[in-house]
C-alpha cells in the first residue's frame, strides 16, 4: 500500500511515524502502513456467498442463500486469538460480508476486544437501517468497490442498478459518520475510468479512494490479459498523482492509495527527485519505514473455510486451518517453509528483484503474480515496470 497523497502531497512526515514508535497498536489507520512490528492486518473472507455476479471474482462467489463453515462462535474464537496475537485491524470481506447476519455482532466482538473493524462491499446491502447499525458497532472504515462510472460498473458487477445502490450505501454510512472510501481494481476494461473516480470523490465529498493494482495467481490465468502494459501502468501513475495534487490543490485533501504494486513507491520518489528533492529525501526514508509487500508478514487471509494463506489472491498456499489450529500458531511456525520465507524475501527472490536497489522498499513485490507468470514463486514480478536502468541493473 503506497499513500499517494501522503507522500507526493506532503501529508505525513517520517516524525508522525516515529511518535508512536512506529507500533502497530499505537499507531493510527492512516500511519499503520509505516509500523515497524508488521503485525498482521486480518483479512476474514467470512464468506463465499455474494448477491452479485461480478466477472472479476477472485473468491468465486456463490448465491447468496446457504450457510458457512465458520460459526459465530468458532468466529469469536478466532477473533479472540488475534486480538491476543496483537493483529491491529479486522477487516471483514467475501464474497459479499454483509449476506452473514452475524456480521455486526462479530465487529462488534473485534472492536470490543481492541481491534480495529472494517468492512469490503459491495455495498449494495447497506440501507439506512444497517448503516446505523454499522456506526453502533463501532466499524472503523467501510470500504465499497466500484469499478467505474455506472455503466462500466454495473457490466462488471452482473447486476444492474448495482452502482446506484453502491453510492447509496456508501452515503448511507457517510451520514451516520463512519469513514467510507472506495475500492478501484484497476484492468484494461476500466482504465479509463479513473478520472471519473476523482470527479466522484469531489462532487459526493468522499475521503478515500485504493486503487488496485491486478493481482493474478495460477499458471495460464485469464487476468494476466487483464493487466495493463508496462507503460501504461506508468502512465496510470503518473495520472493518480496529477489527480490527487489537483484536488489538494483545490482544497479537496482527500487520501488517495495505490495497492499490490510497490514499484508505485520508488517510482513516486523518482517523481519528486525532479519536482521537490528535499521532499524527496523524507519520502525515501518513509518508504524504508512502509518496507514494501507485506504478504506473510504484515497481512494476512483468513477463507471461509478457515484456510490461513499469506494473501487473498494466494489461496493455493495452505499455512494451516484456524479450525483446527489458533492463528497465532500457524503465523510463527518456522516449519512452515514458504511462510518464514515471506517474512524476509531478500535471500529467495531472482531475476530483477534479486538485483534491484529498491528491494528493501519494495520487498519482492506479489510472489503470487510471478508465480502466475514464470511457474517460480521467486521469480521476478512481472508487473514491475520500472527499468532496468531505474532499478541499478546495468
């Protein structure tokens, strides 16, 4: 996770960071990024179940009537272990969180036992009545996923009036106070959309946006035809920050993220080496404090069924199963090879990122994503598209 506006607007300083000493548990939402304990963010897909039909679902939604192999109290069992393990934040996805019932009594449980409680959705679900009872609970931050404006939107997500119900919900939880941001996956049949999220963030006054870079895993995958060039990534780069320095400019000091793709660091650095270098300076040391891809370290995935895995897009690495075993177990375990790994890539990753002078800031980028490409967990990402030169490779 790269805070565009953070870094390229000047919004944080490597002593906001420092203050807290850099903890986990100390440290707010926005600086959570820069901890040195890299405590794991919890992801729970607490289901597989969804109301939509999305074409870009990597959990392989089901229909939204069924049951779910975790019950309520095997879930507060899990939430007590990590909240004992010190993870900072619970974040509830799916398929679509809210088709569980026992969604607001679980975050309810999170925040009670001093975790941070948020939510991923699609946000259809969200009525006035919910959202009320998604302030009561104490969630932290709803994040809803749109994938461009209405039209776009509503072909990728299967259902029509899928957007307008979007935006309801995200207003709906506006209202009753509760931070919201949106949710953008970035792919070649959205590209263009992007301006059009900053011109929504403006007109609805919406204080967060994540842009996510495409992360594909499996050999032969269909998303890896999904992904935009080398150049046009950067070119989408450098559009999100002329947009975020627009609306700051403006007035508007929204916060802008760009996700699973650490090459955005060292690339924004660059940037600001020509426009600001003594700014350019604090975000290089702050970029050594975010450290890069956290798969396996500091994030985590939790499936419907209790699968532990470094990532929600690297499902086919099993860790183990909080159903039988507590988190806190698992998370450790240096038996656990491929696990003890991702908490240090540096020895293990080849090619390019073997060699790149950005690898402490970058940390070896998605495994998954090379995987996907070279059939080599450790081969260089091949969505890195910083060059050769840029990265000290003669």
């Amino acid at each position: 996770m790269i805070g565009i506006s953070k870094l390229y607007c000047d919004q944080v300083e490597p002593s906001d960071a420092l203050r807290y000493g850099r903890h986990s548990g100390k440290l707010p939402s926005h600086l959570l990024q820069f901890s040195a304990d890299k405590k794991p963010v919890v992801v729970w897909n607490m289901t597989q179940r969804c109301n939509l039909k999305c074409v870009h679902c990597y959990a392989h939604a089901l229909e939204e009537n069924g049951t779910d192999p975790i019950s309520t109290e095997q879930a507060k069992t899990m939430i007590d272990d990590l909240a004992q393990f010190g993870a900072p934040v619970m974040l509830f996805s799916g398929g679509e969180p809210l088709v569980r019932k026992d969604l607001p009594e679980l975050a309810k449980y999170a925040t009670n036992k001093g975790m941070r409680a948020v939510i991923s959705t699609n946000g259809t679900l969200i009525d006035r009545n919910m959202a009320k009872i998604l302030k009561d609970v104490g969630l932290s931050y709803v994040g809803v996923s749109l994938d461009g404006g209405e039209e776009v939107h509503d072909a990728f997500r299967g259902v029509k009036g899928a957007y307008k119900k979007a935006l309801e919900g995200l207003d709906y939880c506006r209202e009753e106070g509760i931070k919201v941001g949106l949710r953008f996956t970035i792919n070649k049949r959205n590209a263009a959309e992007v301006p059009k999220i900053f011109t929504l963030m403006k007109e609805r006054d919406i204080p967060r946006v994540c842009f996510y870079h495409l992360v594909y895993s499996g050999r032969g995958s269909e998303l890896i035809k999904e992904d935009l060039t080398h150049q046009e990534t950067r070119d989408m780069l450098d559009l999100i920050m002329d947009k975020t320095r627009e609306l700051y400019d403006q007035g508007y000091q929204k916060e802008v993220l760009t996700v699973d793709n650490h090459a955005d660091g060292p690339y924004l650095w660059m940037r600001l080496q020509k426009e600001d270098p003594k700014r350019a300076e604090e975000v290089f040391e702050l970029l050594q404090f975010n450290e890069g891809n956290s798969s396996g370290r500091g994030f985590a995935c939790i499936s419907w069924d209790g699968k532990v895995s470094a990532d929600q897009f690297w499902r086919h690495h099993v860790f183990g199963n909080v159903l039988e075993r507590p988190f806190s177990e698992i998370w450790v375990d240096p038996n656990i090879e491929l696990l003890h790994q991702l908490k240090d890539k540096r020895p293990h990753v080849k090619g390019r990122c073997a060699k790149c002078k950005f690898l402490n800031i970058c940390g070896g980028n998605f495994r998954a994503r090379a995987e996907a490409v070279h059939g080599d967990v450790w081969a260089e990402d091949p969505a890195c598209y910083l060059t050769d030169e840029e990265i000290g490779i003669k």
